[in-house]
C-alpha cells in the first residue's frame, strides 16, 4: 500500500469516527476538495454500521499484528478483536442469506448432525460395498453363480428347485448387492410376511459379518435411496412399490395366478428384473400351469400354441424358453455336483421314499389324488400369520400373553431327531372356532433331556394346557422327562384305533376350515399330503400311513399337530360356528 492509500483509508475512517472533511483536511495535512473527491467517489456515507466497525478493528488488529514485541495485553486485545471479527461476518451472512444458523453456529451444528446422522442411516462407503461384493463372489457355488449370469440373459428367471440348496439366502444376497451398487429398489414376496422376513434376517446377518454394519428398519431403506421391501401376499399396497421383484415359494401361494399379476406389476418397466423361484407342490396347483407353459397357451389358437420342455434334460443348465422366461431345475444331485456339500444323498434315499424324495428333493410336482388331506383343503388352512394374528408376537417373550396352548411333540424314527408344535384352541369368548399353529420346532441332534428341555423352556414361554407325546418307542423316555415337570402330560400309544383317531380329529379341522398355520409353513402342508389311507398288514381292517418309519421324516410335523389335538374331544366339532352337524367324517 503506497502513502496516498494510506492516507486514504486514514481519512476514511476518521470520517466513520464522526470527523468532517474539512477537519480531516487539516488533520492530515491533505486539501479538502481531495478528501471530499474520496468521500463522495468511495461512497463513505453509504457503508453500512458493520463495515465501518470491521474496518476500524481491521486496522488496529494489523497494527498490533506488526508490533515485534506483543505485551500480553496486546495479545488479549488480538484474541478480543478476531472474535469481534467473526461476530461481525456472521451479522453480515445472516444480512445476505436470512438463516438463524449464519448468527448463531451451534443452530447450524445441530442441523448438520442431525442431516449427517439422517445420511448415515444404513451407510456404507466403497470399500464396504466391495467387501460385500467380494464375500458375495466367494460364496457361490456353480447353480448360484448360474443364476447369478441369468440376470443378463432375460428380465424373468424362473427355478424349480430342491429343497435346503440355499436360494433364498442366495437371492437376499443377490438383491442387496444390487442395491448397493446400483441404488435400485427390491421387493421381497413370499407366502406370508414372516416367510419374506427370513430375507431380511439373511441380509442383515451379512451386512453385519461383512462390514460390522446393523442395517435398520422395515422396510430397509439404504443411503442411496435403494429400498428394500419384504412383503407378503396379504399386502394391501403391493402394487404401489416399484424395483427388481423376488417370489419365494411361488408353488404354495393361494391364488397364485391372481397375485402374479400385482406382482409382475410392479416389474412392469423393461429396467426391472422378477425373479420365480420355488420348490414344486402338487400338479393341480395354478403354479404348475404357469411353469410348464400351460398358463401361456391358455386361450390361444391351437396354431398358436407352443411347446414347452421344462424336462430336467432340457433345463438341468437353464434356457429361454418360448415365453421369454428363463427356466431352471436345480436338483439336489445338480446342488452337489455344484459343489454344495450339506447333503449326504445315500442317507436322504434311505430316509425318504421313492415319491417324497422325488418331490423334496428332485423338483418333481406332487399328485395329491392319494393323499387323505387334499391341498386344496390344506391351502385354505395357510394364513399370513403376520397380519392375520394380532394377539401373537413371536419375538416377545410371552408371546401368546397367558392365554392356553396345546404342545405337541413327536419323535422321528431315525435318529435323536423331533418335530414339537405349540397350537393356540380358540380363545376363550371367541366365535372364530380356529386353532391355530403358532410355533414349530425341529430338534435335531439331541438326546431325551435335550428334548424335554425344549419342551420345558415352552411351559416358561407360553400357559401350556396340554402336551400330547407319542410314547410308543423311543418318545417314551422323553415322555418319563416331561411328565415330571408337567404331570398332565398324555402319552399316546400307537394303534389302529388311536392312529384313527387323530386322523379324523384333525381332518375334520382341516375339511371345515378350523386348522390354521403360516402360509409361509410349506412343509406343514407336505406332511399332511403324505398321510395315506390304507389297509393293515393282515388286510383286515383299513387304517393310515405316512410311512413313517426309516423311509420318511417330513411328516413328522403333522402327527405333533395332530398330538398336540388329541386334547380335543369329537363332541368339540359341534361347536364350530357357522357350521352345521357334527361327528366325524366317514371314511371307509
């Protein structure tokens, strides 16, 4: 700064301390028509109070600046005049802008933090989504990773597949590297909400093992905008969401064929991709039409019509079909020779029959002609239990309040293993007349106290009322265990006549709509389906089977239920509202 401009801003801020010119012109030793040039041509008269107050401790914080030796009073004075300084760029930002957070910081602190925890919200940066990615990589085995190139192939996959080969938790991996990736939403479908829940619990466990993360919320919303949505098939707004579409267990939905369309729906747009996949259920259901192009050629032209091979020849590696989907069966042969390695098939083969491996585990679709409990009957039983049972909360640790329930338990007849069903009878004062399964376990592995055990933790949890133990064989010294901490334990010993008797108890449940389970709960209705009616050794007399000794386990779960009935007396049938007669149904 040359003299003259020194002077200048001498004159300028004398005449800001209230001098005139004409005292600044001899003050300064400077002509008077000079000093006014400077007042009118720099406009001191217009500067605002702020400006003036900055430029006067702007002066005297660059004086005290250039002193070599600084008292600590001059120190204290510079400390005093910065904070001055700040003060007055604040007054005027708040002059310019109008935020309260330009005057007072710690508003503008407050409103970040909370913008920053708001974007923070399930967050994870680069590396994070290419840790996922990477584990998600490492983990495939060849079906998966088949499935996984399907994506580029066509916008609809459609799997039929053995059971236990790890597709839901394959595509609850899939959807959320998609989404992490590329910010698209993605929709989960299953039979009910709490079945469609198991893909939320698989993607939160990864996220977590991966990066340490707890994705949050329901739906899952990402910091990317992704949303990902785990809904059932009682929704009332499904068709309002929008993504990359999943349906679980499509084979077992009521009213497949009609829900399809909600679904498909919201895949509508070419961007999006819908993903079919399940294992079979029975050849009369509208699923089986819908795999094997029967659904496609419905109502067109006989010239019109294709063929379709959904052979395990033709399909064994996947291939575009004539309706433009791409199609895939995945045995447990196929899953093994893909390198999964969780199935020692020769043990399966002696554990299950010829018909019920076939269906469980080679993606064969079942015929129920010969079952006694008919699908159809049984699909109207399967509720989406999430919506449906405001009074249960599975998560809670009384989760049926202190209301009465019935425990069933039934031993399988290879190995330590069990099936133990909890079942809710009607409420009292209640005119629904519906019991209900509202737990299911699998013990596997465990020895007689392990199993009462299980039992025992179930009394703490719930006001059990009746527990029914098949005893015959090796259920009776888990029946001596229980009966010891529940006296009122039954046993139920095996016979024609008992065997009977459950049957019908729970056939006339199941025929007047008054058995209940989730929808989700597949292997519910396949337990019942394999319950046969036939003749005794000796031909004499016709009783029921499900062969359910070394050749199968599966129906395991259906016989608990059917224990944990017995507590109900046939008179009980009468009651039923809505409904006339009673007794049993005739059978033979």
């Amino acid at each position: 700064m040359d003299a003259s401009d020194d002077t200048r801003l001498k004159a300028r801020n004398l005449f800001w301390q209230g001098y005139s010119p004409a005292e600044i012109s001899r003050t300064l030793g400077v002509p008077y028509g000079t000093v006014d040039a400077w007042k009118r041509r720099d406009k001191w008269d217009d500067a605002p109070v702020v400006v003036r107050i900055e430029a006067h401790i702007e002066t005297r914080l660059m004086r005290l600046i250039a002193k070599d030796a600084k008292t600590p009073g001059d120190i204290a004075e510079m400390d005093q005049l910065a904070r001055i300084l700040e003060r007055t760029a604040r007054v005027q930002n708040f002059a310019r802008t109008g935020r309260e957070s330009d005057l007072n910081p710690e508003i503008g602190k407050r409103a970040e933090g909370r913008k920053r925890k708001k974007e923070d919200k399930n967050a994870l940066t680069e590396e994070q989504v290419e840790a996922l990615t990477d584990a998600f990589d490492r983990r495939l085995w060849a079906y998966q990773r088949r499935w996984f190139e399907a994506r580029k192939k066509c916008r609809v996959r459609n799997i039929l597949k053995s059971r236990q080969i790890g597709a839901t938790f394959y595509f609850a991996h899939e959807a959320l590297i998609d989404a992490v990736q590329t910010g698209d939403n993605q929709i989960f479908l299953s039979a009910s909400k709490a079945q469609a829940h198991v893909f939320r619990e698989y993607i939160i466990q990864f996220v977590k093992d991966v990066t340490g993360v707890l994705l949050k919320g329901d739906p899952i919303t990402l910091w990317n905008g992704a949303t990902l949505y785990f809904l059932g098939t009682n929704s009332k707004t499904a068709q309002s969401y929008h993504g990359h579409v999943y349906l679980d267990e499509y084979a077992w939905i009521s009213k497949f064929l009609e829900f399809r369309k909600v679904a498909s729906a919201m895949a509508t747009h070419k961007k999006w991709r819908i993903t079919y996949f399940s294992t079979p259920s029975t050849l009369n259901h509208e699923a089986h039409a819908f795999w094997s192009g029967a659904a496609f050629n419905k109502g067109r032209a006989k010239d019109d019509r294709v063929e379709f091979d959904v052979s395990h020849t033709a399909l064994k590696d996947g291939a575009v079909c004539p309706d433009g989907q791409w199609r895939q069966i995945v045995t447990v042969e196929d899953a093994v020779a893909g390198g999964c390695d969780l199935f020692d098939i020769n043990q399966l083969r002696l554990e299950y029959n010829d018909q019920d491996f076939a269906n469980l585990f080679m993606a064969v679709w079942v015929d129920d002609a010969a079952s006694y409990f008919g699908f159809e009957e049984l699909r109207r039983c399967m509720v989406d239990s999430w919506d449906e049972w405001g009074d249960f909360d599975r998560h809670a640790a009384r989760p049926f309040r202190d209301q009465p329930v019935w425990v069933g338990y039934d031993p399988a007849k290879t190995g330590d293993n069990a099936s133990i069903v909890v079942v809710a009878p009607p409420l009292r004062g209640s005119n629904s007349g519906i019991y209900r399964v509202l737990e299911k376990l699998f013990v596997t592995g465990a020895d007689w106290e392990s199993q009462a055990g299980t039992i025992r933790g179930l009394c703490q949890r719930y006001n059990v009322e009746h527990i029914g133990i098949d005893s015959t064989t090796i259920g009776q010294g888990v029946f001596e265990l229980v009966r010891r901490f529940f006296p009122a334990a039954r046993q139920i010993v095996y016979s024609v006549d008992v065997k009977t008797r459950l049957v019908l108890k729970a056939k006339q449940l199941v025929s007047r709509r008054r058995l209940a389970f989730d929808a989700g709960w597949s292997d519910v209705a396949l337990a019942f389906m394999a319950i046969r009616q036939t003749a005794t050794p000796s031909g004499r007399q016709a009783t029921f089977a499900a062969t359910r000794s070394a050749e199968i386990g599966h129906a395991d779960v259906a016989w608990a239920i059917m224990h944990a009935l017995d507590k109900l007396e046939f008179t009980d049938f009468d009651q039923a509202p809505g409904r006339a007669g009673g007794g049993f149904v005739e059978i033979f």
